[in-house]
C-alpha cells in the first residue's frame, strides 16, 4: 500500500465558536466530489490567541485557513501579505499559507456578486441600497462596485460614521449616507436591497423595515443564512421581489481558498445547497 500521508492538504476554520460552523461541511463535499487527497477540519480559537494558533498551522505544513469571528478583524495585523480585497474590507476572511508566510484575503464580496449574479446578472450603472457597514459590507460595496459596476449607493447604517467612511475611503460618487431610522424612505430608486447587519439572525432582533418605497424590480438580497429563508427575504418574496439568500454568498465565498489550497476552483450548484440545508436543519432538531 502507498503511503501518500504526506501528500495530503489541509485546511481548516478558526474561530469561536465554530461548533455549527457549514464551512467544514462546504469543503469535505467538495473534497469528495473531485477526490482530492485534503481535510478541512475546524478548531475552537479563544479571542487572543489567533498568532499561536496560525503559527501551528504554518508549522505543520497547512495550506491555510477561513477565520471567522471573532477573528477576522484582528488577524489583518497578523498577515505577511494582504490581497487588495483583505485591504479594502480591513479583514480576512481566507489564509492562504505558501512558502511560509500568510497572505490575507477576503472573498465575501466575491461570495456575495457571485451568488447575485446566478441569481441576477446586471446591476451596472444602478442603485443600491446597503443596511450596514462592517466588515461583510465593506467587501460587497467593493465588489459591487468593482465586479458589477454598481455606480450609487445609498448606505443605511446604525452608527453614521461608519457609512461616511466607507463614502470616502471608495470615494463613492452619487451616494449618499442615510440614518438608521430613514432605511424605509432610503430604498426609493434603489435596484438592489442588501441587509449586511446581522438582524434577523437566530438569536438576534429582527430586521424592522418596510419595503414599500422598494420599486417592484428589485432584489433583495440578505447575508445572513440563518435561518435559510429569513423575515426580509419571506417579505419580500411576498411583494414579488427575487430573493437572494446568505447561503449563497457562503458557498460562492468558500470556492476562493478551495480553489488556493486544493488546486481546484470548485462547482456550486443545487446538489450543494441541499447538503448544506440538510445539515442545519439536523443541527436545529
Ligand atoms: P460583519 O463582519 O458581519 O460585517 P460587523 O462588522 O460587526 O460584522 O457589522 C455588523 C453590522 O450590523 C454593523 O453595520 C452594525 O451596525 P453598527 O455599525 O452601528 O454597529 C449592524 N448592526 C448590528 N446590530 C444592529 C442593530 N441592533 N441595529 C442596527 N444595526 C445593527
């Protein structure tokens, strides 16, 4: 018997918790599906100890790493390198390790225009409306703007100065920040609505808003996948609207570092969804 142990590539999610974390369950199918020789495993990292454990990864011989939270912000100063999207979201979301040093990406404004455009192709030269402004947001006003051709946004987020920044860092143009308590008023004219916050997560509050400024044409988009259909995507399927869902943004995310660590850029379809549905809903019974 061939002993191709050391052939073997692997990846893995940091974070705390990652006990219901997809990410694991996305690349083993994917590892099956093109039977590739890798493990994608995921380990428990307490807050302040991300250096120690991706210094273990890179002593082992990993081929990188997903983070998520709470890590994702911190591990920016932690990077030998940084890919352009890492710089333009201010975190990392994808390691790849090569030759010893960690380049830092982050490719959840790719998930998210990917999963957009196989549901939705054509947003250039329009407008979009933005509920948020961390992290998730950050990348997808970039790649919007970058991959799609997005041209205004109307940003929509709690705190003010967050928006503003983002209107200035991108210098966006025909943009405009609007208070927390305007979002309903603020999507008049917009072609795409996107929740970036994290209400109507499980566990969180709602997301209170009414679409009915929304023109009939648009689409509505929300990253959060949990649960899979969530109160503003029911809305505004109701009102006719094309719903995107946060699980597609998830699987279009993971295929950058698939692609990175295991040499394959790798298929998203239905067959995927189903798997990955299936398994919230044994994790919820
Ligand atoms: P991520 O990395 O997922 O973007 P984040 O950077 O913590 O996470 O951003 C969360 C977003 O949800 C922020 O825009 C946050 O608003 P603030 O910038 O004001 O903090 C928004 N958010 C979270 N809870 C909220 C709430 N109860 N009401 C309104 N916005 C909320």
């Amino acid at each position: 018997m061939t002993d191709n142990t050391d052939q073997m590539r692997r990846a893995v999610l940091l974070g705390y918790p990652v006990s219901h974390a997809l990410s694991p369950t996305l690349h083993s199918y994917w590892l099956q599906q093109y039977g590739i020789n890798g493990h994608y495993g995921a380990m428990a990292v307490l807050p302040g100890h991300l250096k120690q454990a991706l210094d273990m990864l890179r002593n082992r011989g990993d081929a990188g790493c997903n983070l998520t939270i709470p890590h994702k912000e911190d591990a920016m100063a932690l990077m030998d390198d940084h890919d352009e999207s890492a710089v333009m979201s201010g975190a990392v979301n994808t390691v790849v390790i090569r030759d010893g040093k960690l380049i830092g990406y982050n490719s959840d404004g790719f998930g998210f225009v990917e999963g957009l455009k196989a549901a939705a192709p054509d947003f250039a030269g329009q407008r979009v409306a933005v509920l948020g402004c961390g992290g998730a947001s950050r990348g997808i006003i970039a790649s919007l703007r970058g991959a799609m051709g997005v041209k205004s946004f109307a940003l929509i987020n709690r705190t003010r100065a967050k928006a503003e920044r983002i209107i200035k860092q991108f210098t966006l143009h025909n943009s405009e920040v609007f208070e927390w308590h305007e979002r309903d008023k603020a999507l008049a004219g917009c072609d795409l609505l996107v929740n970036c916050t994290s209400l109507g997560l499980v566990g969180e509050d709602h997301l209170e808003i009414s679409l009915d400024a929304l023109p009939a044409h648009a689409v509505v988009a929300d990253i959060v996948y949990r649960p899979y259909e969530t109160p503003l995507l029911a809305a505004a399927r109701l009102r006719g609207h094309i719903g995107v869902d946060g699980l597609a943004m998830l699987m279009h995310q993971g295929r950058l570092g698939f692609e990175h660590w295991f040499g394959v850029d790798p298929v998203v379809d239905d067959t995927l969804k189903l798997h990955l549905l299936e398994k919230m809903e044994s994790e919820s019974l």
